[in-house]
C-alpha cells in the first residue's frame, strides 16, 4: 500500500511539473519597428558624427536603444562609386547584426535608384536574352541569400510597373514581369525557409491593380511606401486601404517608407522635397513634437488593423553631411531622425515597443 501510494504521489507531481512546463510563455512580437539607414557609410566616410544628448554615439546604437528592431538597406548591384554595392551593404549588415537588430533588404535589381518612374537594368545584363535575364536574376538572389541571409528581402524597390525595364515592365511584359520576379523569389525559397519575401508598391492608388497581377506569386508581406506629400493626407484612408489589401489576398502589410519633416527650413543649400506647409497634414506641425506624434499614429495603425505589421522610416540618416553651403548634401536633413546639429530628435521615442 505504501508503494502504491508513493507511486500515485509521483504521478501526481509529474503531472503537475508537465503542466507547468507547458504553461503558455509571452510570445515575442511580432512588430516591426524599422529604420532605412542606406547612406550611413557614405556620410560616416566623410566625417558626420551623430549624437545623443549631445554626447557621440554609433547611429545603430541610438536606433537600437530607441526600440527599431530592424534596419532596411537598400542594394545597388554595380553601383558606380561602391556605396550600397555588395561589399559595403555585407559590413552595414554585419554591424546591424552586432547590435541584435534584423535586416530588411531592398533589392533594387539595378545600378542606381529603382522607383515608379526608373527601372533602369544593371549595365552588366543589359545585352542579355530573355532567358539570360532570368539566369542572371537567379544567379544574383542566390548570392544575396548566401552573403547576406536577410531576414526580410524585397524583390525590387516601388515596383509599380514592375522592374528591369522593357522585360519586366508590367504594363507592357506582365508575364514576362512575373517570371523574373517569380525566378527571384525561387531562389530565395531555395536558399532560405526563413527569410520573409516583401512586394513594394508605392502609394495606395492602383495597389490593388498591382496586387491582383501578383496574386500568384509565393510571397509574404505586402510593403507601401507613404508619404503625405505624394500619397495624400489622410491616415483613415491609408489604413483602409491596407484593411483591403490585407484581407483580399491574405497578407501581413506594412508601410516600407514613410517619413516627416521635423522643421521647414533647411541646413544645406540642396533643395529639400518637404519645406512648404500646404505639404503637411493639418493635425501634424513640421516640428520635433509634430514629426513625433506622426510616427506615433503610423505606428498606431496596428490598433485598427490586426494584419498591420509595422513600418519603416526612411532617410532618417540622411542629414546635411556636407556642411551648409553644400548643393550637393541632403535633400531631406528636415526629414531626419537626427537635427541640424546631428543630435538625436524626440521622434526617437516612437520607435518604443510600447
């Protein structure tokens, strides 16, 4: 009788440790709170050092303290000057890693800026054959996957009309767009099961055209860029129409770019896209507190809308690094995380898990 109720006993407790064992942890979130920092190596080369508190500190550091989990960075594949070429792209991504945040890569498939209106082809595949095009494609993900690994992958930069133009321009070469972007996302499935592969479109008007046209793609995140100056003023709208999006092709959303302007005046003599008032949103000043309160209600979104995964900031390091009588500097150093004496702005407290 004694064994046996030891044995019951023993039982019991081992249960009960099972149970315990299996109680539900916090899951990590799922946010993403990122920063486009692409010319951080161009600006560092050339002496510009960033504050906190008016004290020196690592750029990603002050990032990273904020509460960005990611770093998106964009990838030129011959780029004329080196700067967001391989070489240097692989030791941004190396220190990004070093302070424990993730990398979101923009692939532009080209040698220079990719966007609604410029899908330029590298000059190393201009000559290339349909079917060389896509061997190169494949060739190109599959040694971006093996150096860099990123953890979100876009396939192409604004891609409203496709990429790698005339092949891939999808109003013209829809099928043949889908077949490089499909040939892209191949390789990545190959080389990765982890990696979260991102479709950018620009704006909200005809995203749903775009969307509908890549609906048979395997890819995982739908990206938007937003910015108020050219995508309109009003956030309900915005956010309605990532609701749509979302639900109709079973997707999580995020906003890829966005950004706002701390000030209208100007540090540089390089004319800036921002710096009138009829630009803005009413609710929001062009000022430190105003820039804040925005990407606060951009990071609120996820509040109305459960596939809202998050956004990312760009140009947030692109202050006027080559002084102020520059023509040649910066035209968004008022859009910057940082101010005009390169000291961390108040609009780093949005960037807070919380």
């Amino acid at each position: 009788m004694k064994k046996l109720i030891t044995l019951c006993l023993s039982i019991l407790l081992f249960s009960c440790s099972s149970d315990n064992n299996q109680e539900p942890q916090p899951t990590p979130t799922n946010e993403i709170r990122a920063v486009d920092v692409s010319f951080l190596p161009l600006i560092e080369s050339e002496g510009t050092i960033y504050k906190k508190n008016n004290t020196a500190q690592d750029a990603l550091l002050t990032l990273k303290n904020a509460g960005c989990n990611y770093i998106r960075v964009r990838l030129w594949h011959s780029p004329t000057d080196g700067h967001s070429g391989l070489t240097e792209v692989k030791n941004l991504v190396q220190r990004i890693r070093q302070q424990g945040m993730k990398v979101w890569l923009t692939v532009h498939y080209s040698d220079t800026w990719a966007d609604p209106g410029n899908q330029t082809k590298p000059v190393a595949w201009q000559s290339f054959s349909f079917a060389e095009l896509k061997s190169a494609v494949a060739s190109y993900t599959t040694t971006i996957m093996n150096e860099i690994n990123p953890d979100i992958i876009q396939i192409g930069n604004e891609t409203n009309d496709g990429m790698l133009w005339p092949e891939g321009k999808l109003s013209t070469n829809e099928t043949k767009y889908i077949q490089l972007v499909q040939t892209a996302v191949t390789a990545v499935r190959n080389a990765s099961s982890s990696t979260k592969i991102m479709l950018h479109f620009a704006g909200t008007t005809n995203a749903e055209w775009f969307f509908e046209k890549v609906s048979a793609i395997d890819y995982d995140y739908i990206g938007l860029s937003y910015y108020p100056v050219w995508h309109g003023k009003s956030l309900t709208t915005l956010n309605d129409k990532m609701v749509s999006l979302s639900t109709a092709y079973n997707k999580k959303v995020l906003i890829a770019e966005t950004a706002y302007p701390f000030t209208l005046n100007w540090n540089d003599w390089t004319n800036n896209i921002v710096g009138l008032d009829n630009q803005l949103i009413t609710e929001y000043t062009a000022t430190a507190e105003g820039q804040k309160a925005f990407i606060t209600a951009i990071k609120n979104l996820k509040n109305q809308n459960t596939n809202y995964l998050g956004f990312c900031y760009w140009g947030a390091e692109w202050v006027a690094f080559r002084g102020t009588e520059s023509t040649n500097g910066s035209s968004w150093e008022n859009q910057a995380l940082w101010d005009f004496n390169f000291n961390a702005l108040p609009v780093m407290d949005a960037f807070s898990e919380n």
